[in-house]
C-alpha cells in the first residue's frame, strides 16, 4: 500500500511541475480588414442582383461595411 500512495505522490507532483514549467500561449492579434480576402470584381464585369436568400456558383463580393472593431459583450447567462 506504500507504494501505490508513493505513486501518486509523485504523479501529482509530476503534474504541478509540468505545468508550473508549461510556457504560456500568446494572445493572438484582433484580426484587422487587410487579413481578409474578398474576391473583387474587374471592370466590366456583369453584376446579378439577388433580392432575397439565393444560392449561385459564381460569386463576387461588390461592398462590405459595418466591420465592427468593439469587443462583444455577453453575461454568460448572468441574471
């Protein structure tokens, strides 16, 4: 029985060590508009209309707005 309790001692102990040692991740960067690619349109090229949700196999991106740059604020189901 000795044994088994020196085994554990040293699993946790084994545990805190590794991570007390670990190296901590970075914080990644917010992503900015120059990291996205959109797909933009050539001079002259025929543009379709869609009014309402519909699906097609070619696609262009004419316009994007409303990027926001504010943090999203939730509260976790908090009353």
């Amino acid at each position: 029985m000795p044994t088994v309790l020196y085994y554990v001692a040293v699993l946790i102990v084994s545990y805190f060590v590794g991570q007390a040692m670990a190296t901590k991740p970075k914080k990644p960067k917010p992503a900015a508009i120059e990291d996205f690619e959109f797909p933009q349109y050539d001079e002259g090229t025929p543009q379709c209309v869609f009014w309402g949700d519909c699906w097609t196999e070619d696609w262009m991106v004419l316009d994007y707005g409303n990027y926001r740059t504010t943090k999203v604020k939730s509260k976790s189901g908090k009353k």
